[in-house]
C-alpha cells in the first residue's frame, strides 16, 4: 500500500456505527500527521495507532473501528517489516500487530518495534487462539493480545487497558 493511499488529512470523516454483529460500519477517510517526538498519549488527544496485518478486509475494519472509538491511525503494514518501520516513523502510542504476515511475522516485528520505539505499547491481534503462543508473545514484552474469533470489543477493551496501563 502506497503511504497514505486512501487518506485524506484535510477531509471530515464519518462516524463509523455499531452494528448487529459487533463489528462497525463507517469511513475513517484520515491519516493523523506524525506527533513530534517524545510526546506520549494523553487526555488532551487521541491514541495514535498503527496496524500491522496481512490482510487488508481486516485492517480497514479496524480503522473503522479505532475511528469509532475516538483514536487516530496514523499508519498501516502489510507485514512485519512494514511494521517496523511505521513505528520507527510514526512513533505511535499502540501497534496492533498480527503474527503471521509475509516477509516478518509478529514475533520477529515485535521485538524489535519495542527495542526501537521505546514506550510504544504493542497488542498483537491474532487468529491464533493457543495459551502457549499467548505466553510466548507475552514473554516478548507485548503488552496485551486479542483473538480475531472474539468479539472485536475485546480487542477494543485490551487497547484501552494497555493505554490506561
């Protein structure tokens, strides 16, 4: 995906609802210009998220959703290498990561994103639902994870108990 592909700073985004499934329907229509660095998440403004999956269905729901919740993406990977290097850029406040993506999974991205991007929080959000991937991803430093199969409040919920953490 072309870096900024699809988004539009200046345009007013529509409001994504919730639907009967859980799930949200709506345009985000925006990418959040890169914050300066050294500055954290606070009350005066939105979570600055970036999202790393493979398959672009699932980030657009995402984008969605986060646009819903009041966070901002600022960036978008395709894989784990990808990932790296929008957090290196974007120093964002939260990296949902996937685990198996082409080029670099999660678990090689993960790592590095936290070695690099100090004071980033990492969720992973997986369609791997085993308790010992869960403690190995853990074990790693990330700091929280959602399954693709659970409702996808859950995955909202864990975002926002990583960034109140």
């Amino acid at each position: 995906m072309a870096e900024n592909e699809g988004y539009d700073e200046t345009a007013s985004a529509s409001v994504p609802s919730a639907t009967t499934n859980g799930s949200f329907s709506g345009t985000a229509g925006f990418f959040a210009s890169p914050r300066e660095s050294g500055q954290r998440a606070s009350e005066a403004r939105p979570a600055r998220i970036v999202i790393a999956d493979d398959y672009e269905p699932v980030r657009k729901e995402l984008r969605n959703a986060f646009h819903g919740a009041g966070w901002l993406v600022c960036g978008e990977a395709a894989n784990g290498q990808e990932a790296i290097e929008k957090a290196v850029e974007l120093k964002p406040d939260v990296v949902i990561l996937d685990i198996s993506m082409p080029v670099m999974g999660g678990f090689e991205a993960a790592p590095q994103i936290l070695q690099r991007v100090p004071g980033v929080k990492i969720v992973v959000f997986t369609m791997h639902e085993s308790q010992q991937i869960r403690n190995e991803m853990l074990g790693l430093g990330v700091h929280g994870l959602a399954v693709k199969s659970a409702p996808l409040s859950d995955l909202l919920n864990e975002i926002r108990s990583v960034l109140a953490a």
